[in-house]
C-alpha cells in the first residue's frame, strides 16, 4: 500500500519489491547481494544519501521520488508508467529522472509519462497523446508540439 517506506532504511524501500532476487531459496536474505544492488541502483540515480541504512524519511523529496523509481526499475520492467514523476521536487531531482527515462528509452523500454505539465512534456516525450474529461482526445506527435494544440485537446474547445 506504500509506494515509499519512509520508516524503513532505503536499502529495505529499494528491494521490497524483487526480494526474492535476494533471497538464498531457504527465505533468508542475502544482504551482500542486496547492498551491492541497493548501492548500484544508488549511483545510477545519483541517489544523495549517507548510508542505504538511512531512514527513507530523512531523504529530501527527490531523492525520495529517486528512491521509489529505483525500487520499480529493481523488477527489470519493460513498460514504465510515471504518473508526474517530478511533482513536487526540485530542479536538479528533476533533471536526474528526465536523464533516467531518456537512457530507459535508450535501453529499449517504452516510458509512459502522465503529466500535467506540457513544457515538461514537450522537453521529453516523442509524442503527446491528450485526454479530456476521462477521454482520449487526441495525439501530437514531436513535430506538431505545440502548448496551444495540446491545450485545445485537454480543453475540448473545437477551433
């Protein structure tokens, strides 16, 4: 029911998802694999931390947002969905995930991005498809982006 654990050290938020990946078959943790992959995942997302043994809490909330995208991407997904991974946190928090999910698409995953941001949208997606009151209204692709055409799609206005 918790996306991030914020009573519990980053090492146990960024593993509770793919514990059986760290598990010896007998159901005991293996913490040297898990520590190795908590602080890899860590250095990829330019986590700031003292320790993996940190209580989530005491993250800032970028580092926080850092720490449940690296508990998801820890299960090797191919489709990823963020809804507004930047909500709420700063610039350079923001800049880390917008370089996250441009080296996941590199990689071959499909990225799927809500958001309520246009400029934001405009800066990472290839292309834009709009809802308007629970509907699908329309697709811009990277060569049609525009704030004016989106916003007429989410507004439902018919020019």
């Amino acid at each position: 029911r918790e996306g991030v654990l914020l009573k519990m050290p980053i090492r146990v938020t960024a593993t509770l998802s793919s514990l059986k990946n760290y598990t010896n078959g007998i159901g005991r943790i293996a913490f040297g694999k898990e520590k190795q992959a908590v602080e890899e995942t860590c250095a990829a997302l330019k986590l700031k931390c003292r320790s993996i043994e940190q209580n989530t809490s005491e993250l800032s909330g970028g580092n926080q947002q850092k720490c449940l995208i690296g508990k998801w991407l820890s299960l090797a997904p191919k489709v990823i969905i963020m809804d507004e991974p930047t909500r709420g946190i700063d610039v350079g928090a923001k800049r880390d995930i917008y370089l996250l999910l441009g080296n996941l698409v590199r990689q071959g995953k499909a990225v799927i991005m809500i958001s309520s941001e246009i400029p934001e949208l405009m800066g990472i997606c290839d292309r834009i498809m709009v809802m308007c009151e629970g509907n699908y209204s329309g697709e811009v692709s990277r060569e049609e982006f525009s704030q004016e055409r989106i916003m007429t799609l989410a507004s439902a206005i018919k020019v």
